[in-house]
C-alpha cells in the first residue's frame, strides 16, 4: 500500500524561491482538475464531471510533466509559451521591471 505524501493535494502554487520561479501542484489537485476541465465535456457522454477518470495519478502527472517539457521543432514547449506570454502580459501591464532598451543613435555622417 502506497502511502500518502504531505504535498500530494496541496494547491498550485507560484512563487520567487532563491531567485528561481517556482511553479508546484500536487498530483491528486492536478488529476482532480483534469477530471473537471471542461475541455472534455461532451453533451451526448459526459455532461457532468468528472469528464474523464485518471486511473493512475502518478502515471498522469509524469505524462503531463512530459508534454508540458516537450519542444517543437523550434524549441518551444507549452511551459516555454506559457512564460512567453506572461512576460508580454507584465510587460504591457506596466511592469517596473523592464524597459525597452535605448537604442544608439546612427553615428554614421
């Protein structure tokens, strides 16, 4: 019998840890989202959740964690992108943290 780790239902959580962004979900929260996301709901099936049962928990999560690291074929991956798209979003909404860089002015004459 598998036992229970502290962190397995602990919440998504985001945060500056010794200068590194840390992103945590434990794996009974993440199977429970899934379980819900209305991205699976089919009016004909499964119109009530869970729309989708995960059998295997620690299964799922390694299955996530791999698509949420696999790239492209530019070197992007979901989490890249996700990363993207924040920094764009702080940047236009104002962020203290980040400025255009001056440009030299031409020197030629």
């Amino acid at each position: 019998m598998k036992t229970k780790t502290a962190n397995i239902d602990k919440p998504l959580t985001l945060a500056i840890e010794r200068d590194q962004l840390v992103i945590r979900v434990g794996i009974d929260v993440l199977a429970h989202a899934a379980e819900n996301c209305n991205r699976f709901y089919d009016d004909d099936t499964n119109n009530s959740p869970p729309y989708i049962l995960i059998t295997d928990k620690q299964e799922f999560a390694k299955d996530v964690l791999r698509m949420l690291q696999a790239e492209d074929e530019c070197g992007s991956s979901l989490i890249s992108d996700a990363l993207d798209e924040a920094t764009v979003d702080a940047f236009n909404d104002g962020s203290l943290g980040v400025e255009y860089p001056r440009k030299k002015k031409d020197a030629r004459v």
